[in-house]
C-alpha cells in the first residue's frame, strides 16, 4: 500500500565537520599522552551518542587535530543512515550544532568530554578548503 502523504528522505550523505574544544579542554587534551588522547575521542563520542541521540556507529573521528590555534580543532565524520527510520546525517549535524551551542543548557556541560567542547564553535561542517591535522 502506498502512503501518499509520506515525504521523501532527503539524504545528504557523510559529514565531515570540526568540534573546537575551549582553552581549558585544549590544554588539558595536550597534556595527555598517545593513550590518552585516544581514549579522549572515544569518550567524547560514547558521550554524545546519547544526547543526539542516535546510535553507535554513526559517529566517528579518525583522531585528527590540529593544533596551530589557541583553541584545538578535532575532526568529526557522520555517517549517513543505511535506512528511512533514523535520523539522516544533516540531522544529526544540526541537533549536535545545537547541543553544543546551548550546552549549558543541554547536558553536555555534565560530561567529562563534552564540557570541553566550545559552545561559541559548535559544530562546523567541512567546505572545500583544506585543513590540516595532525594524530
């Protein structure tokens, strides 16, 4: 049976975007050692998961940084739904930007990762210039 009042899902696709972390998370994050910094993006992303919320696997960070700022920029990727019933990547971007932005408000200042993440940044999606980050 068809639904005649169902929209399309627009998907966008992947997307690659940046967090920035506020002074004090850049300095605390440089403080850490390989392992720590590892574990650093595996905790952000298990923290954030349930605030968009959306489900394991579709965020993700290849542990990029950069570091010729005050404050340091991580790489973040979303991966697009494999099906209608979840949120699409554009979603998911908008609903982080959003957390980010209204931290204080949203819980994320309640996590020991996400509190880090600069609320007057939020999330900033890739344009067609090139970055450069370091692992």
């Amino acid at each position: 049976m068809l639904n005649i009042n169902s929209k399309p899902i627009n998907k966008s696709g992947d997307i690659r975007g940046i967090l920035r972390l506020t002074i004090s998370g850049s300095q605390f994050f440089q403080e850490l050692d390989d392992s720590g910094k590892h574990d650093f993006f595996v905790t952000l992303i298990d923290q954030l998961i349930p605030m968009i919320p959306t489900e394991k696997g579709r965020l993700e960070s290849n542990k990029h940084y950069q570091l010729n700022t005050p404050n340091i920029l991580i790489s973040l990727f979303i991966h697009e739904a494999k099906d209608n019933e979840k949120l699409t990547a554009t979603n998911i971007k908008d609903y982080l930007h959003q957390l980010i932005i209204n931290k204080e408000f949203t819980g994320l200042s309640l996590g020991d990762v996400t509190n880090f993440l600069d609320e007057t940044y939020g999330f900033q999606q890739f344009r067609k210039t090139t970055l450069y980050f370091f692992s």
